[in-house]
C-alpha cells in the first residue's frame, strides 16, 4: 500500500524538497521528528480525527524541515512547515497555483507573532472544524506568545454559536446590534468551561451589520471565511465591509479567504475544473482576501480534491500553530 493518499502524483516532488534539506526520504522526515519529540503525525489527527494520512505525512516533513533549519522560534517553524505543506501540493493544482502550502505557513508565523492582537474564524457555526482550529491555537499558541492571542468565532445565528460554545467549552456572547447608534451590545457571556478552551469567544450575528460591529469590537487583525452557510450573504460580505472600515481608519486587518466553494460554486464556472475556475464564492473571495486558500473549511477529501492535503482549512490553521510551537518547545531543550 502507498503511505499516503496520490502518492504518485506527490512523490517526486516531495523527494525534491527532502533532498534540499539533506533529508533522504519522507520516512527519514519522521525519523528526525521522532528523535526531537515532534509529534506532527499525532497532533494532526488529534486536532481534526478524519484528516488523511497524507495531511499527517505534510506536517511531518514540514516539522522536519524546520528541525534540519534550525527554526528555534515558532514563527520560524511556522513559515518551514509551509515549505513542507508545499511540497505535498499536486503539480498543476489550484492549490499549487495559489502557493497554499506556503499560505498556511505564512498565516501561522503572523499568529505566533506580536503583531497579531486578535484572530477571527468568520464561520458558519455549525463548522465543527473551525472550532477544531480555534482549539489548535488556544491550547499551543499562547505558550510561546508574550501577549496572548485573543481567538473568536463570527458567524450566523446566535443559537448555533451557543450550541457550538457549549460542547467545546466556549464562552459564548450573546451580543445585541442597536442599529441606530450603528454598534453592538454585549448581552451577556457565559463560559462553558474554566481552562483554555473558555478563552476562545463565540459570537452569533443576526446581520452583515452585526457581523461587521463585533470585528470592531474584538479588534480582529486576522480572520479566515469558510463558507458553510450562506457565504455569499454573511462571511465574504462582513470581511469586505471590515476591510473597507479599516483601510478607511488606518488599521492592518490581513483577511484569508476559504470555504468548500472557494473557486467552485454559484456559477456556471462550478462545472470547470483546475486554477481557473471562478465561482462566486471564489469572486468574493478575491476582492477582500490577502491569501486565498483552495477546498472546504471543514471537509479534508476537497481540499484533497484542490490538490493540497486531506484536511480542512481551518482545522490546519490549527495544526500548523500546534506543531510550530513543539518544534519550538523541541529546539529549546
């Protein structure tokens, strides 16, 4: 059996990487990882269980890579895992168009760094996999942070935000939009839990409007969209309308966009195939994002499918922090 899911189509590429850090194959990679404590292959498949094996394989020759350079920083780490998370990027791809590999890299090393105050997944909230990503970065990323970073949800609906916060032990605020005075009102907050988890807040809006005011409450410098529910009439618009506002007040506000119809759907385009296809989705995406990322938020076969590796995009926000930290913690001993 083949160790990991396109194999064929990855391989060569992979081995090209390998022999650039002088490392002899992508089991030594995991070697390497072993005898420094890494454990990338393990922290992938706890944060997201049904992620590929060749998303575990992807983190584990990035770890590796970040290892044979030395990286003592988790940012550094970071931005070496992208190298890695590159290398598994199918030739020809919309993923190898975008450079999303090193997209996913680039965004970590802004988390781990000072700069980033505050970072938002603007998500449906039945997304599981954005609360899958929130975890990742709230247990590891604070460990080698001087100011914490704040992490939030934004998304549609106010009960599903409850629902969510509830069973990954959340605190979910319950805001109400006055729209006269055009702000938000916290309501009230209840924390589903006591340790780290509580401190990822989760927000539900009833409007774009509502959407827009609570990244202006939370100050939000970073945020990732996935598409889930009602792309096209929440996430997109309130990261638009958030750029607008900040580029008007002279705030850095660094915007990804993601989603399952990220380049796919809403569009007689959704039936092409490859990095030129143009949904709507994809169209919105384009005009606020500083990255683009290619595939599903949440579902580890599309973004497989865009070419990258078998895992939600926001689940490897997540994975990516969780294993850059552990190279750090790993180089420091």
């Amino acid at each position: 059996m083949s160790l990991f899911e396109g194999y064929e189509r990855r391989i060569d590429q992979i081995n090209e990487v390998c022999k650039k850090y002088g490392i002899a194959s992508i089991e030594e990679a995991k070697t390497i990882c072993d005898e420094k404590g890494v454990k990338a292959y393990d922290i992938v498949g706890d944060l997201q269980p049904i992620a590929f094996e060749n998303a575990k394989w992807a983190y584990t020759l990035g770890a590796a890579i970040a290892i044979k350079k030395g990286c003592t920083a988790a940012a550094d780490a970071a931005k070496a895992i992208g190298e890695g998370l590159q290398a598994f990027c199918v030739p020809g791809s919309v993923a190898d168009h975008r450079k999303v590999g090193l997209g996913h890299g680039n965004l970590g090393a802004m988390l781990l760094s000072e700069e980033a105050g505050c970072f938002a997944f603007l998500a449906g909230h039945e997304s599981f996999a954005a609360a899958e990503g929130a975890i990742g970065i709230a247990q590891t990323a604070n460990k080698v942070r001087k100011n914490p970073l704040r992490v939030i949800l934004n998304g549609l609906g106010k009960d599903a935000a409850q629902i969510i916060s509830r069973i990954n032990g959340f605190t979910f605020v319950e805001t109400e939009y006055d729209f006269k005075a055009d702000k938000v009102n916290v309501v009230k907050e209840i924390a589903y839990s006591d340790g780290l988890r509580s401190k990822v807040r989760c927000y539900g809006a009833e409007s774009v409007q509502e959407g827009v005011a609570i990244m202006k409450l939370e100050k939000v410098d970073i945020s990732i969209t996935g598409n889930s529910t009602n792309p096209t009439r929440f996430q997109h618009p309130v990261a638009g309308c958030y750029k607008k506002d900040c580029i008007e007040n002279g705030k850095k506000y660094f915007s990804v966009a993601s989603g399952g119809g990220t380049g796919r759907t809403l569009h007689p385009d959704n039936m092409a195939a490859g990095p030129a296809s143009y949904g709507m989705t994809d169209t919105m995406g384009r005009m606020h994002g500083d990255a683009q990322f290619a595939g599903s938020s949440s579902v580890p076969a599309h973004v497989d499918m865009m070419g990258l590796i078998g895992a939600g995009n926001n689940p490897m926000v997540g994975m990516t922090v969780a294993v850059a930290v552990a190279v750090q913690e790993a180089m420091s001993k």
